[in-house]
C-alpha cells in the first residue's frame, strides 16, 4: 500500500464498461508527513469517497482488483482508505483536520 494526496480529478466518458460509474481521482504519493514526493502523480479508483486534498492509502496492481467495486474489472490502483492520522515511531506525524 502506497500514502497519497488526493490533488484533483478526472472525468472519461469513453472508457470500458466496468469503470462505468467509478470516480477516478489524480492521486500523488506522499510522506507520512502528508509531504508530497517528487514523483508523477497517477489515476486511482475511489472505492471510499475520498475528496481533494485528503490523505488515503492506495492498493496497485491485482490488489486493486480484490474491492467489491472494482473486482475484475481493468483496475491498477484503488484508493481504499483515507487517514485519519498517521504515527511514525511514537510520534504523530499527521492528524486530519
């Protein structure tokens, strides 16, 4: 499981009939620190309701495919939670406002 930041959305008309429905949010990876990481942000599967700006935890590859939402279907990453806070060796590090 992958930390990120919610950072925007999008939207497809045209795509395969089992993403029919799904909420797909532009999610970039972070630090526990809810720091963003310099690194490309990618499309995930809201499975939880998650919004802009929030920090979730993410599955890729098959393990984006065992949701009841998104089972079978052309998934690689799904957004499964989102933090409510985080705690690194006895010390909060991110707590939601």
């Amino acid at each position: 499981m992958l930390i990120a930041r919610v950072i925007g959305s999008a939207v497809s008309t045209v795509k395969d009939a089992k993403l029919t429905g799904d909420k797909l949010l532009i999610v970039q990876e972070a630090t526990a620190e809810n720091q963003l990481l310099d690194r490309p942000p990618f499309i995930a599967v809201d499975t939880v309701g998650a919004g802009r700006g929030e920090l979730v935890f993410v599955v890729m590859g098959s393990g984006a495919r065992y949701t009841a939402q998104t089972e079978n279907a052309p998934v690689d990453a799904a957004i499964v939670g989102i933090f409510d806070s985080l705690e690194v060796e006895g010390k909060v590090t991110f707590r939601k406002a």
